[in-house]
C-alpha cells in the first residue's frame, strides 16, 4: 500500500465523494436513512480535516511555499465545513433545514476537494520528491487512529480555529 500522502489524501476524497452520493439516492427514504448516511459523512470529514490541520498544511506550508494563499485559504474552506458539521450534528434528521444545510456543507466541501486535487495538491507532487510525500503520509497514517471521529472533540477544532484566529 502507497503512503504517499496525496494518494491517501485522495483516498479519502473518494470515501467523502462516495457517501455524498448515497446521501443523494437516499432524498426521498426515511429520515433516519439521510441521518445515519451524515452521521458517516461528518465522520469522514472529521478524520480528514483533523490530518490535513495537523500535518499535511502545515507541513506543506513549511517546505512549498508558493502554495501558501492555497492553504489560507482551504483553512477557511474547513472552517466553513467545521461549522455545518457541528451544526448537523446537533441537529435531527427530520429538521426542515437538515437536507439543505446537507447540501450547502457538500457542495462547500466539492469546491475545497477539487481546488486541492486540480489546482495545489499537483503543484506539491511537482516541488517534493516521492520521499518527502510518503514520510508526510506515514505521519498522517500514525496519527489516523487518534484522530477525533465527532466534530465537538475540541481537538477537531483546535488547528482550523489557530489557523483562522491567529
Ligand atoms: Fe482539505
Ligand atoms: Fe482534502
């Protein structure tokens, strides 16, 4: 298995974009469907955004950058998406607003996904070399299993929060 961190990173874009569209072939059954299928998607996100704060923008910061208003402003892309998270997550499946605010956080999260896939993670893979990308995703790897899985672990919210504030 590849632990190069653009692939992994990937990977879980493929997940997140796998559980929206489930979301979407489940707007006309149960409530209770929609509500367990965001349960996953705030999850996913939750893993995500926690190793992309923690180690890949940081790290990426540090060594490209020419990619620097990039992260800015993805930083404020996972804040926005941190909000709708926690919001969802207090909120019942059979809310009106629940399939809305649903459909805001993933096409919040579509825009983010492709600006990092289309428009920096490749301008990354051109300015490091294969080793530098699988040390930074063996660290993301490591730290997988202690990342928060709900978005009012405080430390879900730590980085985006130093990021955007700081
Ligand atoms: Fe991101
Ligand atoms: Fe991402």
């Amino acid at each position: 298995m590849s632990t190069d961190a653009i692939v992994l990173l990937k990977e879980d874009h493929k997940e997140i974009r796998r559980l929206f569209t489930a979301f979407q072939d489940a707007e006309d059954g149960p409530a209770s469907r929609r509500g367990k299928i965001v349960g996953q998607i705030i999850e996913a996100l939750t893993v995500h955004t926690y190793l992309e704060n923690e180690v890949m923008y940081p790290e990426i910061r540090k060594l490209v950058p020419d990619v620097e208003d990039d992260i800015l402003e993805s930083y404020e892309e996972h804040h926005v998406a941190d909000v709708l998270c926690l919001e969802l997550h207090a909120m019942d499946a059979d809310d009106e607003r629940f399939v809305a605010k649903t459909t805001v956080l993933m096409e919040n999260v579509l825009h983010h996904v492709e600006e990092e896939e289309q428009e920096w993670f490749p301008k990354v893979r051109d300015a490091l070399g294969r080793n530098q990308l699988q040390e930074i995703g063996q660290r993301m790897l490591d730290l997988r299993p202690k990342a928060p899985t709900t978005p009012t672990a405080p430390k879900a919210l730590k980085k985006a929060h130093d990021a955007v504030v700081a």
